[in-house]
C-alpha cells in the first residue's frame, strides 16, 4: 500500500484530500498542529471523520520546527503533499512573521525532509492570491513577481524554493495556486461561511466595495480531485485550479439567500487594499496536465453547503468567525 504524507491534515483542503486518498486505497499519514487560527472544532471534525479510515494515522506537529525529518523517514512515504499553511489575505496583515514561519520556513522543512529521505514527488499549495495586479485570464506563465499582502508574498517564496530544490535535487514538483475554495466545514474567516452563519442568525454581513468585485469560487471537492491527480506529474509544474467561470460576491450572497430562504442585512464598507478585485483562472494546464476541470457549479456547491451547515447546527452555530 502507497503511502503518503499530508501536512495541514485538518485543513480544509487537506481534508479533503485524504479522504480522497484514502478511498482510493492510499495510507496516509497526517500531520497537523491544531493552531488556533480559526476555531479549532472545525478542525476536530475534519479529524474525527478521517479517523473513521483504518488506512489513516495522525500526528500532532509544527512543520516549521525541528525534527520534521526524522518523523518523515520513520514513516517512509513516497509522496509529499504540503497543505499545511496560514491562509488569508487579512490576518497576515497583523501577523506577517507567523505566515512566513508556517509557509516559507515550514515548506523548507518538509523540502528537507524530502531530500535527506530521499523522496522524489513533492506537492505545494499555492494561492491565486499571487497573481494581484497582473492581466486576466490569470495564467501561470504570469511573473506575479508584487505580491500585496504578506501572505502572497510568503506563498511566492514558497514557491520560488521548491523551484530550487527541483533544480538542485531533480525533485518533481507540482504548485498548486487555488483559487477562492469553498464547501462544507469550510473556513470561518472566508466570506461563504460566514455569510451562512450570519444571515442565518439574522446578523449583519459586511461587504467591502459595493458587491460586484468577483471570484472563480472553486469547490472544495474538486480542489482535492485536481491535488490528487498531482501525484503523477513529472518536472516542475505549476497549475491553476479554480472555477470555470467567475461570480460576483452579490451573485454568491443572493445564492445564500435563496438555499437559507433568508433576506440577507448587508454593511457596506470600503474596499480593502489587500484584496484582489477580481479573479479568472486560466485552467488550460489543469485540462491539458491532469484531464482536470471544475465539476460543481456555484448554485450548486451553495446549496451543499448551506445544507451541511443546517445538518451541524447544533454546534456549527458556535463556530467563532476570524478575520
């Protein structure tokens, strides 16, 4: 049995990744910290659910500290997959050097651990949040060489050293850069979730601009499709994964209002500096590399999503929105 090593086990994506692994027969061995970057009973969901899969071992650890390669070659996988991050645009604006602990320091660690354990296939997650300032359709040729906030500017560093280590030790690695990733038990410090919880309570939502800025919303399920069919990518790769097609946030508020059949209470705000005001996906690599492309639209991945919120309410209600 294959095994393969998922940093960010808890994650979001990660998440989902594993158990897409793991359905298809992987062992997969997790590695999270459990930060409190967001309410960790998110966290401890995601893990609950993992553990239910005989094929799955966990272990608390910290990438950015020492030791990472002694616990890679006690295990002896033959993939790296590095989900594990700080993400979001804002909070990294008040804590820049914990993203680049965890993103730059932490990737560098795991591309270590690689090298002296002798692992030749190693996956990072990246964000469209690089591509700030440059021409749509978003391509991976673009330079994204003015990153705007430091959580770009610690995932193009990221990816700048896992260039190094593919020339330097002939490494095949794949960079994902997601775009907007959404679904059930997503994060509380993205607007989807937030939204859900606040109309659903009738609670104000703060929108900044006037709503019609847009995002390649991509599900998260498709996300993780697109990440596993990673593994068998050759050289240094670097790959869009976003939505067929972008939605304005007002098109995504109204979808909430219609699945929570709740009119929603709209703040409006300036426009904040570190966003992005619109992002397109050119998915050509996605299609050509993987045979990848976006399977569930925005209608329907809302309505997924409202309706695992309302099957968990009884302790998703409490979940703590971040920032």
């Amino acid at each position: 049995m294959e095994k393969i090593l998922l940093t960010g086990c808890c994650g979001f994506i990660a998440s989902q990744v594993a158990e897409k692994l793991l359905k298809q027969g992987y062992h997969v061995f997790g590695l999270d910290e459990m930060n409190e970057s967001y309410d960790v009973r998110l966290k401890e969901y995601r893990l609950g659910i993992l553990q239910g899969h005989k094929n799955f071992t966990f272990r608390k650890h910290d990438i950015s500290e020492p030791g990472t390669a002694g616990i890679v070659r006690s295990y002896g996988p033959s993939v790296i997959i590095n989900l594990a991050a700080r993400a979001g645009v804002r909070a990294s604006m008040s804590d820049p050097f914990i993203y680049f602990r965890a993103n730059l320091t932490g990737t560098l660690n795991m591309l270590e651990a690689a090298r002296e354990c002798g692992i030749k296939k190693f996956i990072l997650a990246s964000t469209s949040s690089v591509y700030a300032g440059e021409k749509m359709p978003f391509s991976e040729t673009l330079p994204v060489n003015r990153p705007i906030s430091p959580y770009a500017a610690s995932k193009k560093s990221a990816e700048a050293i896992c260039y190094t280590y593919h020339y330097l030790y002939e490494m095949d690695i794949t960079v994902f850069r997601y775009f907007t990733v959404y679904g059930p038990a997503g994060r509380p410090d993205m607007s989807i979730f937030k939204f859900i919880k606040l109309i659903d309570s009738d609670m104000e939502i703060t929108v900044y601009g006037d709503g019609t800025q847009s995002r390649n919303f991509t599900y998260v399920e498709d996300i993780a499709e697109g990440t596993v069919r990673g593994m068998k990518l050759k050289g240094f790769q670097t790959v869009n994964l976003g939505g067929d097609r972008t939605n304005s946030l007002n098109e995504m508020i109204s979808l909430i209002e219609k699945y929570l059949g709740k009119k929603a209470r709209i703040v409006y705000k300036d426009f904040q500096k570190t966003d992005i005001y619109a992002t397109w996906a050119d998915i050509r690599s996605a299609k050509e590399l993987l045979g990848w492309q976006p399977e569930t639209g925005l209608e329907e991945g809302i309505k997924k999503t409202v309706e695992w919120y309302r099957k968990n309410l009884s302790w998703a209600k409490d979940i703590q929105l971040a920032d």
